[in-house]
C-alpha cells in the first residue's frame, strides 16, 4: 500500500462520480439534468452574520460563509453503504469538530474524508467554490447564485446550539465566470448554521457552525 504524504491518498482530477449521482439525496430542488457530478465536497465551517442596527428585533443579515471542504466523492462513489452513509457524514462532522479539532481529524481519517478540495467563501457578496487542491489546470473554481431553496428536511441536525439546520440550495453560474469544468453547487444535508430569529442580546458580527455537503456538478468532458 503507498503511503501518501499529507492527504493519504491522491487528489481527485474531477472524474464524474456516476455511482454517487444516482445516490443524490431526495430534495424538491431543481434537478442536474444533463450535468455530470463531478465533486462532494464536505463543508465545515461558519455561517457569518451581522446586527449593525441596534435594533433587537431586527433580523441578522447575513455576510456569507467560509468552510473548508473535504473530499467525500472519491470515497462514496464506489462505497456500497454510501446511501446510508450520506444522511449521517455532516451532523458528525459537527459534532465532532464542536468536541475539538483532533476529533474533527480522527472522524475524516477513520472514514477516508481528510482530503482537503479547497474552500468556500465569499467573493464580495458571491458564493464561490475554490477547489484549489485539485490538480487540474485549471483548478475548479465555481461563481455561482442561488436559484432556488428549500428547508431542510424535518430531523436535519439542529446544529450546536439547537440553533437549526440552514436550508439546501441550488446554486449555478449564469454569468460564465467559473472555471475547471464546474457551474453548479447544490447545498444538501445542512447541520447547524442557522441564524437566531432577532438581534437580541447578539454582537455585531457573529458565526454559528456548520456543515453541509455540496455537489459540485458541470457539463460532461
């Protein structure tokens, strides 16, 4: 067996997971069609929000999200527990990451998860996909907005703090700007992350944990 330095195994190239696809969780969202899944990437990170009124009532505003994400598609696609696994992977990388950083790493190396992809963040007010850690040239780099949204389904980890699971997202690019072979981004499978109803007794600025996974998703090579 080789031993990989860093991740432990090789990094992904964007090969379309076609056993994973057909395992997408159930959702009312707008369907892929003819796209191919090409990432899953695990999520872990904050929901970042704001009460700048001084208002109590008010509802926080929402500055965007940074996470980091672990590859989980290379692993899934040919796992054949993965449809049962795939309901369980966020609420116990939250959990596990709430416990301390070193759980966090022993949950992703137990399962084979710890393969970083790159990171989700926001460019300005534009959700953006950097999956800079795999190699391809380019690398996938995704701009996208959201099309459409749906809560999350009853019995979705309610995060941390009791505080909800954020809703689940399409996301695509309609301006062209993505790179790598990638447009679309649903957010699926949300742990935490959701903000409280009012400003009461919040900072200014403040972040509520979570996870949630993406698939990642562009037109067929």
């Amino acid at each position: 067996m080789p031993s990989w330095p860093q991740y432990g195994r090789p990094t992904p190239r964007g090969v379309a997971l076609s056993n994973l696809a057909k395992k997408m969780p159930n959702n009312t969202l707008p369907s892929p069609g003819a796209l191919q899944l090409k990432f899953v990437g695990l999520g872990i990170g904050t929901q970042n929000y704001t009460c700048l009124t001084g208002n109590a009532t008010a509802e926080p505003g929402t500055t965007g999200a940074l996470a980091k994400l672990y590859d989980l598609g290379t692993v899934l696609n040919n796992d054949r527990m993965a449809e049962w696994k795939i309901g369980s992977i966020s609420a116990l990388a939250l959990s596990m990451k709430t416990q301390s950083p070193n759980k966090l790493n022993q949950y992703l190396q137990s399962q084979g998860y710890q393969q970083v992809l790159g990171d989700h963040f926001f460019t300005l007010t534009t959700p953006t996909f950097s999956l800079n850690k795999v190699k391809a040239n380019p690398f996938p780099l995704a701009f996208v907005a959201k099309k459409a949204e749906m809560d999350a389904p009853k019995g979705s980890c309610p995060g941390t703090k009791n505080e909800g699971a954020i809703k689940w997202l399409q996301l695509a690019d309609d301006k062209n700007l993505s790179q790598g072979g990638v447009n679309t981004v649903y957010r699926l499978e949300t742990a935490g992350g959701n903000k409280p109803a009012k400003c009461q007794g919040q900072p200014k600025t403040f972040e509520v944990p979570y996870a949630a996974q993406y698939w990642v998703y562009g037109p067929a090579a």
